[in-house]
C-alpha cells in the first residue's frame, strides 16, 4: 500500500557548498528504512538502507545535490502492524534486502524482482544551492516532534500497549504507556522520548512480526519462482508473485497474523528441459512472466495475464504458517518422457 503525500522541500538555501549535502526527514508516524538513486559518473547508483525514526532528519549524501533529477524511497519497517507501507513511485532501482549497500550496477537484480524498489523521482533545483531534504509524510500534518510523539504511540500499539489515539499529542494516556513500558525495559523513569526507547520498540515490534506471517522454504536444489493466492472473500482472490527462493533459503510472502483460513500457493522451477510447475494445483490463478499482483474479478485472459494451477493449504486458524517446497511436489520437465 502505498502512502501518501510526499513533500519536497528545500534545505538550508543559504548554505555555502563546502556543506551542502542530501537529507531525508521523517515527519510521519512510522520508522522507516529509506533509500536513494542518483547518477555517480556514467552509472546509475542506489544507496541505502538508513533507519529513519519518527521525527528523525538525517544526511543522506555529503557530496553537492547536483541539479538533476534524483530518486527516492521509504518503506515501514516490518515491525508495523498491517500492510506494508511505502513511500514509492514507478523507476524500479536495485536494492538489498538486508543491510547497508551501495549499487553502482543496476543488472544485479535483473532476475530478481524482490532485489527491485520502485523509487518516486526528485527534480533538485539550481535554486538548492546544493542542499536538498526529502521529507517523508503522511496524510496527517506532523512537525518533527509531534511526529516522534506519533511513531511512538503507533510503536507502544504494535507491542499490544495501549496509548489511544495515533494523533501526536502528548496526552495523559500516552505518557501513562510511556512510563509503564520505560519501567518494563529498565529504562529511567518518566515518560520522556529518546532514542533508546524508540529502538528498543522497534526492537521488540520486528521480533513480533518475525514470528508472524505465511512463510516459503526451499528444501530443493534449485531456485523457486513463487507465487501466492491471497483470499479476499468467500469468491474473490488475489495473486501475488514472483518470490524467488533460492536452495535452502525462506522468504516471508504474507506479514503480520494469517487472517485467513486457507492459501493458494505455487512454485516453478526454470529448467533446460522445460519449466517445471508444482503439481497438484487444485484452483486456477492469473500470473505473469514479471512481477503481478492480480484480482481475479476478471479472466486472466481479459487481464492479458497467465494462468497457472495453484495448489490449496490449509492454515486452520494458525497465526503463521510454513510451506516447504520440496523436490517431490514439482512436474517433470515437458518433453522429457518422465512421469
């Protein structure tokens, strides 16, 4: 899902260039991990991930903003509770999925969409003298501290304690859950903001959620090209992929508490000899030879999609869940005279 209103503003007209430089500000209610692309020589770079805590402005690049045209892009860290929130536009750019990094060849992840963000464009001016900040908000208007107070009161609901409202306001109910969860951690007393409190709730909110969510393991010896059957009501669905996994490796496919009962999954293996589906689907799903996130309200055919035969698993009730891909389940490949 995507959020929301993205200001640009400039920074610091009046500095001179031996400080110029790039910086992103957090004024929302969610910590994030932010990124961003910029021309470096003849190559198009990205660069991130920096951790934005609400309320928190950071610099992002020493070197001048040079006139031209930037991108950018955020996302919520896990820990959040619901869908995943990103702040995003339409130019896919490379990316690592964990940890710090610092691209200077786009091909990497040609044959890996998860490694691809979709960045929004940024037009820095003549004007910036240099200095550029990007501010990352949302719907509600937060200055840099009611946006901390904010992130704050949505970090203390997504570890299950209660501070009413996410509005920014530092009321009675708010400082009450502050004080109490500062005395849980062992933290001073008082219900005052910093840093080691706002990350020891992001601490505990992503340890929640790692626990939660549908998961894909590959028990086979070959990269799996997955996709998931998301139920929407008792008729509609909607498929999602790819999410490729390589031998022995797991990908989370679907965050936060299974709401559902049941799952469509389904995996192919590329081989040589021809391409090697899982067997045993029992319910037909729109895909894509690129990444899709499709409704099945209309045919895939209507859609110009694929069509592929997803196979059913029963989740009863659980809050996560684990689907093992193993070397049984897929069809030989077409043409090779097995069975």
């Amino acid at each position: 899902m995507r959020l929301i209103l993205l200001s640009i503003l400039l920074f610091a007209l009046s500095a001179g260039g031996a400080s110029a430089k790039y910086s992103f500000c957090n004024k929302s209610s969610y910590a994030l991990s932010a990124a961003i692309g910029y021309v470096d020589g003849d190559r198009l770079a990205t660069r991130g991930w920096w951790r934005l805590r609400p309320g928190q402005c950071k610099v992002v690049l020493t070197e001048q903003a040079k006139p031209g045209r930037y991108f950018v892009y955020a996302e919520a860290i896990p820990g959040h509770k619901g869908p995943l929130r990103t702040w995003s536009g339409d130019t896919a750019l490379c990316v690592e999925n964990n940890g710090f990094f610092n691209l200077r060849n786009q091909d990497v992840c040609r044959d890996d969409p998860m490694r691809q963000r979709k960045f929004f464009n940024v037009e820095v001016t003549e004007e910036a003298n240099g200095n550029w900040q990007t501010d990352f908000t949302e719907a509600s208007t937060y200055t840099v501290y009611s946006a901390e107070v904010a992130g704050v009161q949505r970090l203390l609901s997504d570890v299950g304690k209660n501070t009413g409202e996410v509005d920014g306001a530092m009321g009675r109910e708010t400082q009450r859950a502050l004080a109490n969860y500062r005395r849980e951690k062992g933290l001073a007393e008082g219900y005052n903001i910093d840093d080691e409190l706002i990350d020891a709730l992001i601490e505990e909110a992503n340890a929640l959620e790692a626990k939660l969510g549908l998961f894909y393991c590959n028990k086979t010896n070959n990269a799996v090209w997955s996709a998931v059957a998301e139920p929407q009501d008792q008729e509609r669905y909607r498929s999602k992929g790819w999410w490729k996994i390589e031998p022995g490796d797991c990908a989370k496919i679907i965050k936060g508490a299974l709401e559902k009962d049941h799952y469509y999954v389904y995996g192919l293996i590329e081989d040589p000899a021809g391409d090697r589906p899982i067997a045993g689907g029992d319910k037909a799903f729109c895909t894509n030879l690129v990444m899709f996130n499709s409704a099945n309200d209309l045919s895939c055919e209507d859609q110009d999609l694929d069509e592929a035969s997803f196979r059913r698993v029963e989740i009863g009730g659980a809050d996560s869940a684990t689907f093992d891909f193993t070397p049984d389940m897929f069809a030989a490949p077409s043409g090779s005279g097995m069975e």
